[in-house]
C-alpha cells in the first residue's frame, strides 16, 4: 500500500474530530430549538390554566356591581385575581365585560397603564373562541417570539350559565428567553469544552504523527533524539546500548519482490523488533531500512540471538511466503560522555563495516573503526596526487587452462604502491567506491592494459585476453561503451584482446544498463564477464537475460568444497554444468591447490586463475610468462 495505512489512518481521525465536533454543533442547535419549543408550550398551557382558575374567582353577576375601578368589588376581584401573579410568566390580568355587544374592561391589573374601567374594547378575533365558552390562545409561535408576549382567554359565566366577559392573561416571553438564554450559554459552553478536547485531540494526533515513522508506525528518527536527550538529561543513557541494524541485501530483496512488498517487509521488519524490546527500551526507524534500537545493557545477546532467528511472512495473492531475513547489526556500548548523534556514528561505523566481504553481520564498534575512518579520509585525500605520481601499478594474474596446462588469459588488478608499501585494492577500492572515484581509477587501469598490449604486440610478445574490472558505477555512465572503444581505438588493438567485468551485485539494480552496454560490448567484439559469480544475486535467469561471454566463480566456492567435500564439489559442480548449459565460459577463482585441480578437471571448467599457478604478477614478471606460457608440475608445495 502506497505511502502507509498510517497516513491514511492519521487523516480519519483528522474527519473523525471534525465530523464529531459538527455533529456537536448541530445537535447543539437541534437541542436548543427544541427546548425554547417546549417551554413556550407549557407556558400556554399554564397561562391557559392560569386564566381558567381567574374566570372561576370571578362571578359574572358580579360585574353588575363593579362600576368602577375605584369599588371594592374591584379590589376583592383584582386581589383574587392577582393572587396568581406569582406565576413568574404572568404579566397582566384583566377581565371583561360583555354588554351589547361591547367589550368593557373591568380590571385591568397592568400596573403600567391600567385601563380606565367602564372603557370600551374593540373585539379581537381571538378571543371569539373566549366568547364561545372556550379557552384559548391568541397567538400561534412566531420567529419573533422571543421577546413578544401571547394572550390567553378564558370565558367568565354568569348565574344562567352564559358567557359574559372574559379573563385575558398576558404572557410575556421574556423568562422563557433568560431560560433559553441559559440554556445556550450551557450548550456553547460544552461545545466549547468540546471543542478544545477535539483540538487537543488534534494536537495530540499532530504530534503523534511527527513522531512516527509514517510507513512502519515505530518512531521515527526526531522521537527517538526526544528520548535520548531525556534519558541524556536523567544521566540514564549509558545504560543503554545503541544497535543500528539493517535488512542484508534490502536493496536487492526489494527489487525482487517490487517496492510494495518491499514496504510491507520493512514494516513486518519494523514490528518484528519493536517485539523485541522490553519496557524501557526503543526502537526507531532512522531511514531507508535502517533501525536504531537503545537496547539496555546486558541484554544485547539476548537480542542479537532473537534477531538473527528472523524469518518474515508475506502475504501473496497465491498464499503466503516466508522470507528468510538477515539482518546487519552495529553495536555501541552507550559511554557517559555520549549523545545520540555520537551513537549513531558508532553504530554507523561498526554496520558498515559488516559490508566487508569477510566480516560478521553483527559488528561491535571498536575504536579502530574510527581510525579506520580516519584512513579513509587519508586515501581520499592522497589519492588524486598519487594517481600523478604514478603510485597505482597493473597487476596481472594469468588464467590457465587446465587441460594444456598453458596460459589462457589474465586478469588486470591494480596495486597501490605507497612510500614502498603494497596496498591492496581491497582497503582502498571500497572507499574510492563510497566516494565515486574508482571511475577514473578503473579508466587508468583499463588504458594501462591496452598501453601494455600495444607494446607486447610491438615487442613481438604475443599477448593474450586481458580483463579489466569496471565497478558498477560505471553502468550510469550512458557514454562508458564508447569512452571503452575509444581507450581500444587510440592504442590500436584488436578487440579480442581486452575484456570488461563487471560484478555480479549490479546485476539488478542496474540491470538495464548493464544489458545494453554488454550488449554493445558484444556488437564491438569484446567480451564481458561476471565477476564473483555466487557472491551476490546474478541468478541463472539473469545470464540467460544478460549476454556475457563469461562467468567467474568466486574463490569462496572452493573454501566449502575443501572442507565439506559432497557438498561443496556437488554444488560447483552443478554450478558449472548449468553455466556451461547457458553457453558461457567458466573460470573458477581462488584456485589454489592441485586438489582442487583434478576436481575441476572432471567437470567442465577448464580455465582457472588463482595462486597455484600464478598470484598476481607485476609487468615485467607477466612479460616472462606471456613469453613461455607453459605451466609444469606441481611439486608439494604446490610451487610449479
Ligand atoms: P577480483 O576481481 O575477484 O580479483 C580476484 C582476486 O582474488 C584478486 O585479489 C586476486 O589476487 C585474488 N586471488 C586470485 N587467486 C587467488 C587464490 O588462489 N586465493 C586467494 N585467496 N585469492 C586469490 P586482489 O587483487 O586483492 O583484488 C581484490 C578485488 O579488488 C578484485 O577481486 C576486484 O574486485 C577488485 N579490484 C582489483 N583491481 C581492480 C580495479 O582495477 N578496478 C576495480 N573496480 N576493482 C579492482
Ligand atoms: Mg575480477
Ligand atoms: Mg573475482
């Protein structure tokens, strides 16, 4: 899934807080209406009660004798009336008379502006219903409400049961909207609180994010500097220890299974160590496929025993696939005096070191590992004058075949030769290769061989096919198979006697690439090959795709075959069987006892390098070998 369920999750609970703080408002509002709804209800109804009871205080015979509002007659009907006045709604009372069709008030208890009694009142519609023996309303629910008033009438009967006046109330609003008024204040105040909650909700989700890693859901990088810098200020970090760890060969593992399910291995991976952790400690992703753990100490072993028993599972659309996983693992006692970018060096410089051929994939940093770095910077730095100083020599280690016992071949290895001291290209290539400059060292080699054949051929040597290897930088050079023809061109030698190659790791990532200049490298007439073949992840379908001409074994084929030997023998064995099915040429590397020899001479491998014949040889040496290609017998020591 592109781009994380996190994500996707993360922006539900940003429309979840928004829908729900909505919703609040609108229910809000819904709660309000209905309310003032209700209250005006029941006040018409009370003042509908209220001017029922006032019509029965009051006899209809009686208004013979109120003539005045001066009478006491008035005073006992107003204070009988009025009584109800504590009705907290109730405004004005009045009663009516009917006399020939005129409606006269009688009492008005609106202390205001009481009516002058005997004063005559036009009929209202309304009160029709009053005059009819009924209790009614006057006013129906406006918008305007709040701050009017309504009228309730009731009818007032005489001795003979006939309506002769009524008894208004005047209801004003004004309580309901104070009530009302309190009721919003309630809602607004929830919706606020609400509100901030959701807001908290969104700062907490806000924060929540920016510290996670958005594909694995583990902390990311910025949380686990927090946690540090916290343990760092409790002095509660050098109890811990920092393993920086890695998925071997991810980059290969996602070219292979596609970057979506690259993606889902790495939070699969992401889960599988933060399992692996006990209170206390953590685990972030850092970048890439990388991991930093803060893992207490004591319980690094522990860990590491867990780590390396990782086997993912991955869901496919055909079932399930387990993928077995490795993982490299750089560890760093945390030291008092440390932070965590000081880790994170250490822990850097101890995994990369797991990158070497020969080294463990769980390295503890050692200080030398700092001198080591400090060694690289000091090649990086002397190397562009050593270049010009002529300091890099061309090695050549023949290629024999073994069933004329006679020079086939060689291979181009270059030396550093500094104040009189070999270096070998195994100290400095790697970091001429992390700093992009073994392009330049590889064209010096490469012209060197041609420079040398062109001068065995105008010696009067015979020269054989000389291979140079070319990193895999090379292959995002879109110019490298001209610039390679060029170097051939200017020294005037036939294509059959250079040959280029390349490892076998860049076979995927740069696979494209590597097909069309191999390609071209074919249309030229000059041979390539795979180098270390074994070592890294060229497959069969990758050579039946890609069209070399040869294929190198690598040397650590032969170190298995000695020691176990069914097993080994029978893989290289087959090993070379399914190359030569392919049609390409084997040679095997790292030959280096005679043993080895009569092994491969009963399979179809014939060509060898390594030290039983020959190491690599300088120039001058080469020239005597190319001069008499003819190996003899071996003695003990396996010295010809
Ligand atoms: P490679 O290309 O696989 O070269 C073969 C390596 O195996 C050489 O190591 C050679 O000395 C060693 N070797 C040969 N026979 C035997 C044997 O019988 N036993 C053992 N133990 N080793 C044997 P060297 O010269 O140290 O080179 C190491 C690697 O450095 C080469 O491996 C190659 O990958 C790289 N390299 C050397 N020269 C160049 C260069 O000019 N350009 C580039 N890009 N890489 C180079
Ligand atoms: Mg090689
Ligand atoms: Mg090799």
């Amino acid at each position: 899934m592109d781009g994380g369920v996190f994500r996707l999750k993360q922006r539900h609970s940003l429309y979840i807080v928004i829908v729900s703080l909505l919703s609040f408002v609108l229910l809000g509002t819904v709660i309000y209406q209905k309310v003032g709804d209700m209250m005006i209800d029941q006040s018409k109804n009370n003042a509908m009660g209220l001017s029922v009871i006032a019509a029965n205080e009051i006899d209809g015979d009686v208004f013979e004798t109120i003539r005045s509002n001066e009478d006491d007659a008035y005073y006992e009907v107003l204070e009988s009336i009025t009584k109800y006045t504590d009705y907290h709604m109730l405004q004005y009372i009045y009663t009516m008379r009917l006399e020939d069709d005129v409606l006269t008030f009688v009492v008005d208890a609106d202390p205001e502006e009481p009516a002058y009694c005997g004063e005559e009142y036009n009929w209202l519609p309304d009160m029709e219903q009053a005059f009819q023996g009924q209790v009614c309303c006057d006013q129906s629910l406006t918008k305007d409400r709040w701050g009017s008033f309504f009228s309730a009438y009731a009818p007032i009967f005489n001795s003979d049961h006939e309506v002769v006046g009524i008894v208004g109330c005047d209801i004003m609003t004004a309580d309901i909207t104070e009530r009302l008024n309190e009721l919003r204040t309630v809602i607004i105040s929830l919706i606020t609180v609400f509100a901030l909650l959701c807001l908290m909700a969104l700062i907490f989700i806000t924060r929540d994010m920016m510290q996670k890693d958005y594909l694995t859901e583990i902390a990311n990088d910025g949380k686990i500097k927090n946690v540090a810098s916290r343990l760092k200020k409790r002095n509660r970090l050098q109890d811990y220890t920092g393993m920086l760890t890695n998925i071997k060969d991810f980059k290969y593992i996602n070219q292979k299974i596609g970057f979506n399910r690259g993606d889902e291995l790495l939070r699969e991976y992401a889960h599988y160590l933060k399992q692996l952790t006990i209170r206390g400690e953590y685990v972030a992703r850092t970048g890439n496929d990388n991991f930093l753990m803060l893992i207490k100490k004591g319980r690094e072993e522990e860990v590491l025993k867990v780590l390396s028993l990782l086997e993912l599972t991955l869901y496919e659309q055909d079932g399930k696939n387990v993928i077995r996983i490795f993982s490299r693992c750089g560890i760093y006692p945390i030291k008092e005096s440390d932070n965590l970018s000081s880790v994170m060096n250490y822990c850097t410089l101890a995994v990369n070191t797991t990158r070497n051929a020969d080294t463990e994939d769980y390295v503890w940093y050692s200080d030398s590992m700092s001198i080591t770095m400090l060694e690289e910077k000091e090649i990086i730095n002397s190397y562009k004058q050593a270049i010009k100083n002529g300091e890099f020599q061309v090695y050549y280690q023949p290629k024999v075949d073994i069933v004329n016992n006679r020079l086939c071949g060689a291979e181009a290895l270059v030396r550093w030769i500094k104040d009189g001291k070999t270096i070998s290209p195994g100290q400095f290539i790697p970091v001429l290769e992390k700093e992009g400059k073994i392009i330049e060292l590889d064209f010096f080699v490469f012209e060197q061989v041609c420079k040398d054949i062109r001068k065995w051929l105008e010696e009067g040597i015979v020269p054989v096919r000389i291979s140079s290897n070319f990193s895999k930088m090379h292959l995002k050079n879109l110019a490298l198979s001209e610039q390679v023809l060029d170097i051939v061109n200017r020294y005037n030698i036939s294509t059959n006697y250079v040959e280029i190659e390349l490892t076998e790791s860049s076979g995927y990532s740069d696979y494209n690439s590597m097909k069309k200049f191999v390609s071209d490298m074919d249309q030229a007439g000059i041979y390539t090959s795979i180098d270390d073949f074994g070592t890294g992840y060229s497959s069969l379908s990758l050579l039946k795709d890609i069209n070399v001409n040869v294929v190198k074994i690598d040397k650590s084929f032969f170190g298995n075959m000695d020691d176990d030997k069914l097993n080994g023998a029978t893989l290289v064995e087959n090993v070379i069987r399914m190359i030569k099915d392919l049609d390409r040429i084997v040679i095997c590397e790292g030959v280096e006892t005679e043993k080895q020899v009569e092994f491969l001479k009963g399979t179809e491998c014939n060509i060898v390098q390594g030290f039983l014949f020959d190491r690599p040889l300088t120039r001058e040496q080469f020239e005597e070998r190319l001069k008499s290609p003819e190996y003899g017998r071996f003695d003990e020591n396996n010295n010809i």
